[in-house]
C-alpha cells in the first residue's frame, strides 16, 4: 500500500486492488491472510480472473465489462461477511475494481433514517 494509505494495512477488513486489466496490485494483512491458502501476498501481480473457479469467473469478467459495484454477503468457516466490490478511477478513468470483505454479526441492527 502507498506511504499515504498506511492506515489501510492493519485495517480489519481484506482489501485487495486490481488494475483495469484484472492484474491484482496490493493487499492489505487481511486479505494476505484470507487468501493465504491461495498465495496470499504472492498473488500481488497475478490475474484476479485465474483466481476463481468458472462461475466466479465469469461473474468478475462481466463486472470488468460493466464496471458497476457489486454488493453481497457470503458465509465461511462460520463468518459471515459482506463483500463490496467498486470500481476504483484515476483521473477520472476506469482504474479497475476494490474488494473489500467485511466481516459482519449474524444479528445486525438495522436503522432506517429517512
């Protein structure tokens, strides 16, 4: 991560970047350690569409395409998390996409503001 995104790296949430060709570019600790099954930080410079299985796959390709957010929750070795996926610009340009995967209660509170 940069010298002005220190705060991101002990951050408690896995944060992975891609560029716009998919190519992944930085991890924070938690997504290192989330993914260390796969390579953790060894997967900084590898294709983030040779990381999922087919379906996965072509669900991330699409989002490439669309570059729209993509919002849902997973359940895993008995958390629940809610994963974003947005778009990320530079100047302005479709710059690639940022997950960040957030892990959640099973009972969250709702407050509705409006």
């Amino acid at each position: 991560m940069s010298d002005h995104g220190f705060w991101v790296e002990e951050l408690p949430v896995a944060i992975t970047v891609t560029d716009v060709a998919g190519i992944i570019v930085a991890m924070n600790a938690r997504s290192r350690e989330t993914f260390a099954e796969d390579g953790g930080g060894a997967l900084i410079g590898r294709s983030v569409f040779d990381c999922h299985p087919e379906a996965a796959r072509t669900k991330t390709m699409a989002l490439f395409e669309g570059r729209q957010p993509n919002h849902y929750t997973i359940r895993k070795g008995g958390q629940t998390k809610i994963i974003h996926q947005l778009p990320w610009y530079r100047e302005g340009r479709f710059a690639g996409f940022v997950e960040i995967s957030i892990p959640i209660p099973d009972e969250l509170p709702h407050f509705d503001r409006d």
